[in-house]
C-alpha cells in the first residue's frame, strides 16, 4: 500500500507526489498526522491526495477517495493563496474543506443552493472568489440566476416588528423572497404554540408556508424535542428547536420566556439569541435572502443596526 511517493529538489518538495493517510488501525493514525505535517503537506475532505510542488511552493492539489478514483477535490494555488480554479464535487464537509499554511477554504464560501448540485468550477483570484458555476451529474451547467428584491423592509420600524408574524407578513415575505423554493414540511409542535406569535408560526409552518432556504439558517429542525432527544448542554423541557444551520447550530425556543437562544453545538451552550418569534422569523428570512444576493448586505446591516437586532446583524457576518 502506497503511503508517500515525494520528489524534492535542493531539499524541497518539487514536482508531483502522492500521498494516502490511509491506516490499518487507529494507533497508526496519529504517527501519520505527524508526517503530514511534518512535511507541510496540506488537509483535504480525503485522505489521499496528488499534489504539485515547484521548489517548495504547493501549486495544485487533488483529493481522491483512492488512487484510483476521480477527483473529489481540486485547488490551484500561486504565492501560498487560492489563485486559479477550484473544483469539487459537492458534499458534506466536517470544517474547512482545505487547509494549507494558514490558507483555508470553508464550504459556504461557495453558497451552494439546495438541492444540492453534483459539481462546481469556481475562480478565484489572489484568494478572492471571483465567479462559481454549478453542474449537474451529466455535466450540464446549471442556472442559480437571481432577480433582487425591490421591497424587502428596509423602512420597517422596531414597533412594528412585534405582529410580524402574526399578521402574516412572515408568510408573505417567505413566498415572495423565495417563490419557488420547496416548502419544509414539519408536524406541529404544541410546545411552540403556547408562546406569543407560536401558533401563528406553527400554522405558517405545518402549512407549508416556510420555504427550505439552505445557505444560513432553515427551519427543517423545527419541532426538534431537546429534552427527548437529550440534546447535549440543553436537555430541558423548556427548549424545542426552530431552525439549524444544518451543521448543529440551532436557534431553541425558550417557551417559558417566548425567547431565543442560540445553540452552539461544539461547547454545549446557548446564549441569548432574539427577544421573540417575530424578530427571528424577520432577521433569518432575511439573512437568507442575503446569502443569495437577493438583498444588499449592507443595507440589511444598517437596518438590523437601527433596529437593534444584533443576532441579526452577527449572522450577516457569517453567512
């Protein structure tokens, strides 16, 4: 089994070499972590790579399952940054999708819609990503083309926040920003009705009137029981779920409270998120509508700056 196959020259890696983390047992994983980095080699969603090297300088690398099997990932460098093309074959990832001497590549970057495309092609220029084009399996390219919106609510008032959803202005909004998206389709939840503007948004909801938004956050863990699915640093009766990011960031109900929190997943904690429902639902449609350029960013950022939503404007830097 072929572990490392490297060239240098002047004592640098130059020219193609191959290399595979692949393991027979666990205690010979951590040795084999320690030559990666060792070698200034660089981290990708597989463990088995063929990159190019000239005098010491990563050039290009591809990820593979194997050997043998096509390219899952492949990134061209220039000067230590993303400088060329990128190319993947979409799917999930567990952190960045490519880390090399301090460069790293997040997968939202690409803000890939739902459902899911089989590739992309992306451009990048001295570490700045220039233009994405998405593919279907048979190779045709896909058109995610977008029209922005008009009338978003950039005037809105924060005395009229409260009512947002009840008057179905959430409703509304959902399927004007994303007319065409699928619906989540979720069972009600008795926990959210009990709580001011609940049972507007459990309505809303159950019938199909919340689109599947994809990029930040979406509502498919609506419902999400935290005490019976003893979720970790918040297994109690009080929380139930609202939206996720789809990673374990969620945002939980308080129903004693009628807040929001936010749950982060990696320490077991949440923290306060948003005073109501209603101010939820306003931010994360349009923090969505964002990610997709439907919305200018900065104009969205001073709007949650003048009503004070400052959850809102922290996910706009996220996303």
């Amino acid at each position: 089994m072929l572990l490392l196959d490297a060239t240098r020259k002047d004592g640098k890696l130059d020219g193609e070499i191959k290399w595979s983390l692949a393991i027979h047992q666990m205690s010979e994983h951590a040795p084999r972590v320690a030559m990666q980095a060792a070698l200034g080699l660089p981290k990708g969603p597989t463990n088995t790579m063929l990159a190019t090297f000239a005098n010491g300088a990563l050039v290009e690398v591809r990820f593979r399952a194997g050997f043998d099997f096509p390219d899952t990932l492949r990134v061209e460098l220039r000067d230590g940054v993303i400088d060329g093309t990128v190319e993947w074959v979409i799917g999930p990832a567990n952190g960045a999708l490519f880390e090399y001497a301090g460069t790293t590549l997040l997968p939202k970057v690409f803000k890939v819609p739902k459902p899911w495309p089989h590739r992309l092609t992306a451009v990048f220029v001295k570490g700045k990503l220039k233009n994405t084009t998405y593919f279907a399996k048979d190779g045709t390219p896909i058109d995610t083309g977008v029209t922005s919106l008009t009338e978003w609510g950039e005037n809105v008032e924060a005395s009229t926040l409260t009512g947002y959803i009840e008057r179905g202005d959430f409703a509304s909004d959902a399927a004007r920003f994303f007319p065409k998206a699928p619906r989540v389709s979720k069972s009600g939840s008795e926990k959210v009705r009990a709580v001011p503007a609940g049972r507007a948004l459990d309505d809303v909801v159950t019938g199909g009137g919340v689109p599947s938004m994809t990029l930040a956050f979406d509502f498919d863990s609506y419902g999400f029981d935290c005490k019976k699915e003893d979720l970790y640093g918040a297994n109690d009766d009080k929380y139930v779920g609202i939206a996720s990011d789809g990673s374990g960031e969620m945002f939980l109900l308080d129903v004693t409270t009628g807040e929001v929190v936010r749950y982060a997943h990696e320490e077991g904690t949440v923290a306060p998120a948003f005073t109501s429902l209603d101010q939820l639902a306003f931010s994360l449609l349009r923090v969505e509508a964002s990610a997709k350029k439907l919305i200018p960013k900065a104009k969205l950022s001073a709007l949650f700056k003048r009503l004070g939503l400052t959850m809102g404007s922290a996910l706009l830097k996220e996303y």
